[in-house]
C-alpha cells in the first residue's frame, strides 16, 4: 500500500448492492493500493437479481463534484463508466477539458447483466462522438462494442474488426472483451502500433456481477501506478480472473466478485 496516496477517480453509478458501479471501482482500487474517489452520474435500485431504477443526477451536480475534486486533488487517471444521458456526457467531456490527466479510461456501460438498459438510446451518439474519442483506453465487451459498431460479433476475427473500428474513433487504445463467446476467454489490446492477444481461462462461477467494472477501474489503478499498457492489461486481467474464482454467493442472485480476495 505504499503508493496508496496516488489518486485515482470514478465517474459512475451507483449500485446499491455493492457489487458493480462507483463501490466496485472504488473497492477495486483500494484493494490495488491506489486512493479511490467518485463522481456519481445516476443513483441505480439494484440488487444480485436486476436493475429495477434509475435516476440520474443533475448536470449541475456531476460537473460540481469534478471540479471540486479535481481543484482539490488532481488524479492521475480516471475512468468513466455508467453515463446514461447525451447532456451528461456532453457535460463531463466538457468538464475533464479543464481538468485534463493523462489517463482516461472509458468503460462503455450500455446494459446490466440482467438486461437493463442504463444508456439511453439517444445517448450512444455522444458516447461515440465526444467521450470515446478523449479516451487513452476503451473497454467495450461484446455487446457493447456491437452496439458502438453496429456490427454482429461472433468470432475472435469479428473482435479484431470490431476493436478497429472503435479505435479510429479516436481513443489511443482498445481492450476488445470476449467472455461473450463460447470457449476460452480471448480479449484483445489494440493501438496504432501494437497487437496483443490475452488468452485466459474461462472460471466457471455464476457470480461475475461487476466484472466490467471491475477491470476497467483495475486498469485504472495500474496505469496510475506508472504500469505500461499492456501490463496494466495483464496484470487487471490477473486481478479479475481471481476475483471471479473467488466470487462468493450472497443475495438470491448473481453475485459480486471478491475485490478483496488477496487478503
């Protein structure tokens, strides 16, 4: 814990059950050892069974709580995840422009593992538009990234085509997530100059509730520690191959990984 005071930021929703949104990023980093704060974007009812509401937050307030953070304590990266309306992204795109750090990762929430739809269909044109193009790295999963690419993904050949398109969008990297499709789990890594394939095995647990989440602030967290990108890819991939072997039952449910399993 001795880089604890490295500051990272999450600018998401909140799940309260605990299992996805700002607690899992914050949770995840602590349990890699860097100091968590959130934006809170929309105020999610949610529990391991589904999603059942939504409310979003004012623009006013999500720009405040930015600005004050970032006045005050400036993070060395941060990541943005639930973002469920066109003005609120506009806002925070427009907001980080005060503020700019190195490091933003973009985890494009569109829909929870239940089904719920927690972007607006209006929305995706900003997301695509203003907030991935300011990305250092984007981590859609595949239903994610067909939604950005209006594309039907099936293979891992379909992930490098579809990881492609979303990197000429502008971001400087793409982690392209296949836990989506049958067999091993295959992500891919692209950038302007590098290609990398990350093979994994698939953990057979049914409790993988805030697995998007969860890597995407790891990754966070690892490239505030000074980590290049491939190994703070590497090393999250560790991190969240784990916590889903540890995952544990709780609720009536799919239940949350152990953020904490490493002690």
């Amino acid at each position: 814990m001795k880089n604890y005071k490295i500051p990272t930021l999450t600018i998401a929703g909140s799940d309260s059950s605990g299992g996805a949104g700002v607690q899992a990023d914050l949770k995840t980093f602590s349990a890699i050892g860097t100091y968590g704060m959130s934006v809170i974007t929309a105020i999610t009812a949610q529990n391991t069974q589904g999603v059942f509401e939504v409310e979003e937050l004012s623009s006013n307030i999500i720009k405040s709580q930015i600005k004050v953070v970032c006045e005050d304590i400036s993070p060395k990266a941060i990541k943005v995840g639930m973002v469920s309306s066109p003005q609120i992204i506009k806002d925070i795109v427009d907001t980080l422009d005060q503020y700019p750090c190195e490091y933003l990762v973009v985890d494009p929430v569109m829909i929870s593992k239940s089904g719920y739809s927690l972007l607006r269909p209006e929305a995706k044109q900003n997301l695509i538009k203003y907030l991935i193009p300011k990305a250092y790295i984007v981590t859609p999963n595949i239903p994610e990234a067909e939604e950005i690419t209006n594309m039907k993904i099936e293979t891992v050949e379909d992930m490098k085509k579809a990881g492609q398109i979303i990197l000429n969008l502008g971001p400087k990297y793409v982690l392209m997530k296949g836990g989506h499709l049958n067999g091993d789990c295959v992500d891919i890594l692209i950038g302007k100059d590098l290609f990398e394939v990350f093979e994994g095995e698939r953990i057979d647990r049914k409790n993988t509730h805030g697995t998007g989440c969860t890597i995407s602030s790891a990754i966070t967290s690892h490239l505030a520690l000074g980590y290049d990108i491939k190994e703070a890819v590497r090393l999250s991939k560790e991190y969240i191959t784990e916590a889903i072997r540890h995952s544990f039952d709780i609720g009536k449910g799919v239940g949350p990984v152990h953020h904490f399993y490493k002690f």
